[in-house]
C-alpha cells in the first residue's frame, strides 16, 4: 500500500501558519526590490514649467508583441505653487520627444522594451481617467506596487496640468516590467 | 517501490498557502530591521544655511554616496529626505529636491556615515561626501518642488548602486526675502550588502 500524505495532499500547496511575533518578524519587501535587483525596475523623470497650454505629460507604452508587461510602481509630482492636477490617464495619444528609461539597478545592462516619450502637449485621444488629484505647493508621491497593470498594446500617461498661470513643476513615473 | 516525493519535487521549492487571517495576522517586517540587527543599516545627513542680504540666495545641501569598483559590497537605497526651512516669512522661500544618478561634487567634503545601530563599531564601506554647491553631470532619477517642511521618498532597496557606480542627491531652498535665514538639509538612508 503507497503512503499516504504526511501533510496535505501531494498536489497541493502546504497550508503553514506564519507564526513569527514582533520579536522575530518575517522580513519581506515590496516587488520593487526585486525588480530592482533583476534589473527590471525603469524610470522617467520629467521637469518643465506647467502653464495652461504646456502641460507636463510623460507615457510609457508597452508596444504590441513587446512581450512584457508593464506593472506601474510609483507616479510622483511636485508644484511650486498651488492648482495644479496630477491625472493618469489610460491609453492617450501622446507625441512628444522619445526619452531612455532609467535602470534603477545601476550596475545592469538590461533596458527596458517601453517607448517612453515626454511631451508638453496635451494628450488626445479621449483617454479614461484613472486617478486625479489636486496639488498643494510640494511633493506628492503615489505608491501603485503594482495596481495598474499596462498589457501590450496598452499605455499608462502623466499629466500635470494647471488650470490658470504658470508654475515650475515636476512629474516622474516608475514602473517593473517583465 | 520508492517513496513518492512527499511534498513538491525535492528540486522545486516547497509551496506553501498561508492560512494566517486578521486574528492572527503574519508578523513580517521591512528589510531595514533586518539590516539594522546586522549592523550594515548606514545613515549620513548635511544641512546647509544662507542669509539673504540683498537679493536672491540659496542654500545648497548635496550628498554623493560612491560606490568604488571593487568594494565587494552593493548599495541598497532605504530612503533619501529632504527639507527646507527659514526663520520666517516661509511664504517667501521655495525649494527643490533632486535625486541623481551618477553626478560628482564641487569642492565636497567627506562625510562619516552612522551606523542605525548604535552599539555596532561596523563602518560603511562607502565613500560619502557633501557639499554646498549643485550636483555636476550624472542623470536625474527624480526632481521635485518643496514646500517649507520634510520630505522623504521611501525606496525600501529599491536603487540599487553596485560597485563602481554611485548615488547623490540634493536640496536647494531659495529666498530673497532680506534677513530671512533659510535652510536646506538632507539625509540617505541606505544597506550595505
């Protein structure tokens, strides 16, 4: 007669209680550090002065058959003055100048297959909007870690806007891919 | 008859479902803990002041973390701060914070890193350095405007500096309010493994 299973069945994973207590935690990360070490974790900065006809607008694309997919980490935005939107907009038309993302592993070689563009033209297309917050002066940071998730065929766009004046201003866009 | 493979094959890792719930939640904690018990959790900080006399003045706070080839340790980014502040008249003062790949410093000086844990002797394999003007060269990872007050951009490892490449970051406020004094300062935050 086989042996039976000693814990659950063979084919299934084992159920485990993690019992670690505040004196000896289990030590764990978000996915961007391992992205990072793998040299998969990409980003672009973008700094120019937002007035009501120059938005500040960066889109990464994941082209058809790139075979990655693009998992959004972190979106970022700062305003020297007040009124000013942060939106992230899915699949916009975006023309505008062809940028190199960033490697944060800066030891790896590895580059990322997203066309990254930045552009200060608003976006066309009619894209849906995904998030939109107003600004105050300062920074502001947005942790996604994965929540929006850019197929092929599909893009993720920055857009920060001000709806009166002008104003220095500043977005970025991180992002693992694989 | 051999034995089957009680759990998964024995050259595939053992899968596990995790049947914690919110009574009795996984206790898990962020690296840096760790880090810190191992004593390789490294902190360096700089600040810098001006005094507005007649016109428009800035306080520049850099910090360049170096990495040098050979080093047998890699860098791992926990967090990089930075704020400004001024002894009044904060409306009249503006700021930026900017995060650096690469990049050297002018005239910089050198900088002891602290370790997070406090009874450690462990000293930090990197070489760091600040200085009171911008950052030269280098590509920009990030870039933002300040308000008055702290900022501080969590990574948790996730800027990676390998040996033979390196980090700096910078603050620089600005205010041409006469006798206004205003401050940049700056730290990282960083393992080493």
């Amino acid at each position: 007669m086989p042996n039976d299973s000693v814990f659950n069945q063979s084919s299934q994973p084992l159920f485990t209680e993690q019992v670690n207590t505040y004196v000896a935690p289990g030590i764990d990360s978000a996915p961007e550090g391992g992205a990072a070490k793998a040299g998969l974790l990409f980003g672009i900065p973008f700094t120019s002065t937002v007035t009501t006809a120059a938005p500040l607008v960066i889109q990464i694309s994941n082209p058809g058959g790139s075979g990655r997919t693009l998992y959004v980490s972190r979106v970022t935005a700062s305003s020297a003055t007040a009124a000013v939107t942060l939106s992230l907009l899915r699949n916009a038309t975006v023309t505008g100048t062809t940028v190199t993302p960033i490697n944060y592993n800066f030891g790896s070689a590895l580059t990322s297959v997203m066309t990254a563009r930045t552009s200060t033209a608003a976006p066309t297309g009619g894209p849906a909007t995904l998030v939109s917050l107003l600004l105050a002066v300062g920074p502001v940071i947005v942790d996604f870690t994965g929540q929006i998730v850019v197929p092929p065929g599909n893009s993720i766009t920055t857009s920060v806007t001000i709806a009166s004046g002008s104003s220095a201003a500043t977005t970025s866009i991180s992002w693992w891919e694989y | 008859m051999p034995n089957q493979f009680v759990f998964n094959d024995n050259d595939q890792p053992l899968y596990v479902d995790m049947v914690n719930t919110f009574q009795a939640p996984d206790i898990s904690a962020p690296p840096e803990i760790s880090a810190s018990q191992a004593a390789v959790l490294y902190s360096t900080n700089t600040s810098a002041s001006s005094l507005v006399v007649l016109s428009l003045i800035s306080a520049i706070a850099s910090i360049r973390i170096s990495n040098a080839s050979g080093s047998g340790k890699t860098v791992y980014i926990s967090r990089i701060s930075g704020s400004i502040g001024g002894s009044s008249l904060l409306s009249a003062m503006s700021g930026s914070f900017t995060i650096v790949k690469g990049g050297t410093l002018t005239s910089p000086a050198t900088l002891t890193p602290t370790n997070n844990n406090l009874g450690s002797s462990a000293t930090s394999a990197m070489t760091v350095q600040s200085s009171t003007a911008a950052i030269s060269g280098g590509t920009t990872l990030f870039n933002y405007q300040l308000a008055p007050g702290a900022f501080t951009q969590n990574f948790t490892g996730s800027i990676i500096v390998p040996p033979g490449t390196a980090i700096c970051a910078n603050v620089t406020s600005s205010s041409s309010a006469v006798g206004l004094t205003i401050t940049s300062a700056l730290g990282l935050l960083w393992w080493e493994q």
